[in-house]
C-alpha cells in the first residue's frame, strides 16, 4: 500500500524535527512532490550519483539521505555539471530526495546519541547546548564516561572495530588513560572549545586538520579522528529501523538500505 510522501516526511520530523537544524543548512524534501505516493524508500548518507543509479534500478520512489544533495543557492541546472547531472536524473525517474542533516545530528536519538551509545558512553549530556525550548535543551555533540578507564590505544582500536574502519588516527599519548569522552559526528572539530571546557580526555569525530591537533596539544586534550564517514555512516540503519517501526495497515512502504560504499577515502 503506498503512503503519501508528505506523511513520510511527518513521521521524519517526529524523529528530527526540520526547524531543529542549523541556519546555514538546508534539510526537508529538496526535490518532489509532498503529493507523490510512495512505495519504495532507498536510505544512505549521500545522494552520490551511484545511490541514484541504485535509486533508479531498484525503481524508488524516495531516497532519503543525512548529508543534502543541494546545500547553496543554484543559479543552473544543466547536465554537463554533476550536480545538475544528479538532479536531472532524480527528476526524470520521478524520484524524491529528502534530507535531514544538522536536525538529525542535534535531535535525541540521533547521530550524535548513536555514536555515543556504540561507543559504550555512560551518563551522557549535551556537549554543546545550542537553544532551550519548552521541551528541553537541545545542542551538539555529546560527552559521557567510559564504563571503566582504558588507554587511549585500547580504546582507540575499540572504537575502530565497533565502527568497521580500516583505520583510525590519533592525537596525544597513546597510553594516556581515557575516562572522560566527547563526541561530534561529521566535521565536528569546531566543538573542541567545548570539549576542553568541559575537560574531556578524548574527542572523537572526523575531518581533523593539522592546526587542530596541534591546539588540542596544548590543552592536554587527546583526539581520536575516526572519519566523516565512519562517525555518520551509522545513522543509516537507524533511519530505516525507525521508519519500520513507525509503520502500521494504513502506513506501509518498502525500506532499502543503500549497498553504496560512500566512503570516498582509500586506506594503503
């Protein structure tokens, strides 16, 4: 039975509200019709033009991702461009794009709440808090306590197994001992301030620069980068699980998973 694609985008703002997001980002159905019904439903990280192809065979209706396929204003769309080619393709196979990227990360249960929870953090609290409304507090990133205090080179390959990478990289004395952890999916480096102040031992996230690991030093703060991809990559799984679990007689699709490795990086 297909539903509505404006009723799937209600059940998505039940688990990360749109208006939860940063003002620079841009969330919500970026190509469709809130009208069109829908059968078929692809998730991944990224509309990259393989999860359109992918879209495309598996005859979707809808794909919806973390990261948004359009981010700034577009002043063409032609197909000699990949971002026209990607836009044209969707438009042409009357398939949907929706996104929910900083809302996610920000909302309860989302990314950032994923990988703490993977990572077997206990007493977990806002990083950053970011604004407070009528139902709480809400922000970035999240920092806990390890059940017991591991090295940080212990902890580190934990951390590697739990999320299948081929490899981690680090900051600090790998025999520091960790208790105190922060963590920021994505390119979350932005969030080290916090992380010192809130004196963490070791912060976790991606896209980690050499002036960065340098600051973080100084502060005597460890770092674990574990990739964009890998910190983000998680929250795949949760999605569909979400909306299988959100479905009932009258609200039934298809959920996909993407069999699309993202992960644009190559480890020798």
């Amino acid at each position: 039975m297909a539903v509505k694609c404006k009723d799937i985008i209600r059940k998505m703002n039940d688990l990360a509200q749109e208006n939860l997001a940063e003002e620079w980002d841009n969330v919500g159905l970026l190509i469709g019709d809130p009208e069109e019904e829908i059968n078929t439903v692809l998730v991944a990280l990224d509309a990259v033009p393989e999860v359109i192809d992918e879209a495309i065979k598996l005859k979707a209706d809808l794909i919806i991702t973390h990261h948004p396929l359009i981010f700034k204003a577009i002043k063409s769309i032609t197909r000699d461009k990949p971002l026209g080619e990607s836009i044209y393709n969707l438009i042409q196979n009357n398939i949907g794009l929706y996104s929910a990227h900083t809302n996610l990360d920000i909302a309860y249960g989302g990314t950032n709440d994923t990988l703490a929870k993977l990572l077997e953090l206990e007493n977990i609290s806002l990083l950053e808090e970011i604004f407070e409304v009528e139902d709480g507090k809400y922000g970035m990133g999240r920092i806990g306590t390890l059940k017991k205090p591991l090295k940080l080179k212990d902890y580190a390959l934990f951390v590697k197994e739990r999320l299948s990478l081929p490899s981690v990289r680090l900051v600090g004395d790998i025999n520091k001992i960790i208790n105190k952890v922060a963590i920021t999916t994505g390119s979350g480096i932005s969030y080290l301030k916090s992380a010192i102040m809130k004196k963490a031992d070791l912060f976790i996230t991606g896209d980690i620069k050499f002036h960065d690991a340098q600051e973080a030093l100084k502060y005597g703060v460890s770092l674990l980068d574990a990739g964009h991809y890998g910190t983000e990559v998680i929250i795949v799984n949760v999605i569909k699980n979400y909306l299988e679990s959100v479905q009932d007689e009258n609200f039934k699709f298809n959920i996909i998973v993407s069999k699309t490795n993202g992960e644009p990086f190559i480890t020798l």
